[in-house]
C-alpha cells in the first residue's frame, strides 16, 4: 500500500509541478484560455483525446467488452469516425475562423461567425455552456471518489474531495497550458496503462486459449453482430454504437483544442496523433472487458453480479489479478487520468464563458488583462465548488436513503 501511496504522490507532484510551470506563461486573456495559440500538435492531440475520452473508457468500456465481447468494437469505430471527422473535416476551417475573428471561446466564434449584433446569442451560448459544462464536472468528480473507493478503499467523500483539490490547484496557477500540458502527461499514462494490461493478462492465460475459453463462456460473445447475428435488432444496437462519434463533433473543450494549436500546418500532424491514440486505447480497452471476462466469469453466471454494475469494476479487479502491487498505484494514477484530463478542460471552458463573455465582452469591454486573468481564477474555484457540492449531494441522499431503509 506504501508503495502505491508513493506511485500517487509522484504523479500529483507532476501535475502540480506542470501548473506552477505553465503559470509563468500566462500573461494575458488568451494564455489563460487558449494557451496564446502557440500549442504544437503533440500536445494539442493527446490532450484533445485525454480529455475526450474521461472515466468512460477505464470504467465503461471495458464494462461492455465484458458484456458484449467483440461486438463492443462497434464503439471503437465509432469514436476513430468521430474523431476522425473532427480532425479531418472541422479542424482546419476551425481554427482559420477562430484566427480571423480573433475567437477564445466557443461563445465569441459563435457571435462571429453569425454576425449577431446583440448580445443575446452569447448569453445564451455561455449561459447553456456553463450550465451543462458544471454538471458534466460534478460527474467526473463523483467518478474520482468512486476510483479512490475501488482502488484503494478510501472514503467517498475523501477521494472526490482530494482529486477535486489538486485538479483545481494546477488549473489555478496554470490554466490552459496547464490543462494542456497535463492531459499530454495523462494521455502518455493511459496509453500506456491501457496497452499493458491486455498484453500481460492475455500472455498469462495457459490453457484453454482467450478465444476457446470465451466461447465456452458464451459463444455470442465471439459474434462481431451481437447475440443472434446480423438481425435488426443487432443492426440499430451498432448504429448506437457507433452514434458516439458525434459527440465529438460538437464538444467545446475538444474544439477549444483547435483554436489553440499553432497553425494549420499543425493540424496535419495532430490528426494521426489523435487518430492512432484512439484506435489503441479504445481496442485495448474493450480487450481488457473481454480478457475480463474469461478471468472472471463462468457459463450461466450474472456478470453484474461478479464485476459490478455495467461489469465497470473489471479494469480494477484484472489489474488486482496480473499486475504486482507496484503498479496499482500505477493503475490508480491512469483511472484519476482519464478523469482529471476532463475536468480540468471542462472547468477552464466552463469559466471562459463567465468572464470573457459576460464580464469582458458584455458588462466591461475595457477591463485590462491583469484584472481578467484574475477574475479567470476566482471563477474557476467559484464553478468548481458548485460542481463539487452536486457530486456529494446525490452520495449523501442515498447513503441517508440506505440506511433509513437497511440497505
């Protein structure tokens, strides 16, 4: 346990060393929201991809290659048309729009590029943004008190709370070229994370092979369609599926990314990088459902009941299995990755939309950088804390629930 404290406490220190970092590169408006535009590829695609993906890929999808075996590769495509969509079609006329309205928020290219000569479309789109954007955040948090209770069998309340404090000290100091920095060190470790599990799991199975011993398991399992082939059912299942690429086409933190990187030409570059991350970690983690699966389910048996609901425990419960103790520390730090990466980028939207398009561009057009940049920072802490109190509510209802009823 001393060991997988440590493996934490160095990855929290590099977050943090990142945001003291980058704080000495925020001078203006734009530094602190866009990163002055001046990101080059490597980093504005791993963080694009870091902070797209969230809790989701480490805890759902590799509950559903435990549940739907191979026919969970559907997502997989999904998300590689999605993200390749966004990169390939929307990037680039992006980023020139962005540049030549001399955009830093979703809001601004909005009111540009519409030409709207009041301030009713801002509102509106900063008002809907900061809105959805905090509930969002208060997710993600509640999914870190969740990992710290898997992992390490913290309090609930503990472990949202400290992945909560060191997220919002590197994003305080650092802003986007923190978030930025640190979802490029994040994505390294998700990678990473994502790719040796699968290998080292798949090269301790003896006998009987992954495949033989999922088939004997359920055969369905092996079906690319889904239980019961190609049916019509089964048909408009993978259109689901594969329906998750569009979220990547419209998420502002993600399209945030383009108006940072440093020109077009950048953007050339940054699409394999995004591109090729998602194959491997999304393929890696509906391997580690399916490798999951044989290690831990029997013919006739709930999965639910073994792994949890949605099988969503099984990430935890194979690296208990094949890694050494050294590396859950490891594995924790990968799970708080995916989720911190979200947060971070969620929260520095989220405050844009407060202070530059209501507080600069509506109520004071002739407020300096410094008095912005400072603003920026109590507004990031202010929305956090909103975000933090809606993630512990709903935990302390039915945890009052439960115990009122016995459960």
């Amino acid at each position: 346990m001393i060991t997988q404290y440590i493996i934490l406490i160095l990855y929290f220190f590099v977050l943090l060393a990142i945001g003291y970092y980058a704080s000495k590169k925020i001078h203006s408006i734009d530094d602190y929201y866009v990163g002055g535009k001046k990101l080059g590829f490597w980093v504005v695609a791993f963080s694009s991809r870091a902070t797209g993906e969230s809790a989701w890929l480490l805890l759902g999808l590799t509950g559903m290659g435990a549940m739907a075996g191979v026919s969970a590769f559907w997502v997989v495509v999904g998300e590689v048309i999605g993200v390749s969509a966004a990169w390939f079609l929307m990037a680039k006329p992006f980023k020139k729009l962005t540049d030549d309205y001399k955009s830093i928020t979703i809001p601004d290219y909005l009111v540009s590029r519409f030409k709207s000569k009041t301030h009713t479309l801002r509102k509106i789109a900063a008002a809907l943004l900061s809105f959805f954007v905090v509930i969002y955040v208060s997710a993600q948090i509640d999914a870190t008190g969740s990992a710290f209770e898997a992992f390490l069998g913290w309090d609930y309340y503990t472990g949202a709370i400290v992945g909560f404090l060191i997220v919002l000290t590197y994003i305080f100091s650092g802003g986007f070229v923190a978030v930025a920095w640190s979802d490029l060190f994040q994505g390294l470790l998700m990678l990473f994370g994502l790719l040796l599990l699968p290998t080292v799991a798949w090269y301790l199975i003896s006998e009987p092979s992954l495949f033989e011993g999922i088939r004997a398991i359920d055969p369905e399992l092996m079906n690319i369609w889904g239980a019961g082939g190609l049916t019509t059912v089964n048909i408009f299942a993978i259109l689901g599926f594969m329906m998750i690429g569009l979220g990547f086409m419209g998420s502002p933190q993600l399209f945030v990314r383009f108006m940072s990187i440093k020109d077009e030409s950048e953007i050339n570059k940054g699409r394999w990088v995004a591109i090729g991350f998602t194959i491997l970690t999304d393929s890696a983690a509906v391997m580690v459902g399916i490798i999951g699966r044989y290690y831990f389910s029997e013919t006739g048996v709930d999965i639910e009941s073994t792994l949890g609901n949605g099988a969503q425990n099984v990430l935890s419960m194979l690296v208990s299995e094949v890694m050494p103790t050294i590396l859950v520390g490891l594995y924790v730090a990968v799970v708080l990755s995916a989720i911190m990466s979200t947060i971070d980028s969620l929260l520095v939207v989220a405050s844009s939309a407060i202070t530059r398009d209501y507080y600069q561009q509506i109520m004071h057009p002739d407020a300096d950088d410094k008095t912005l940049t400072s603003l920026s920072r109590k507004i990031t802490i202010i929305m956090a804390l909103i975000a933090l109190t809606l993630s512990l509510l709903p935990f302390q209802y039915s945890h009052q629930i439960e115990l009122y009823f016995g459960l």
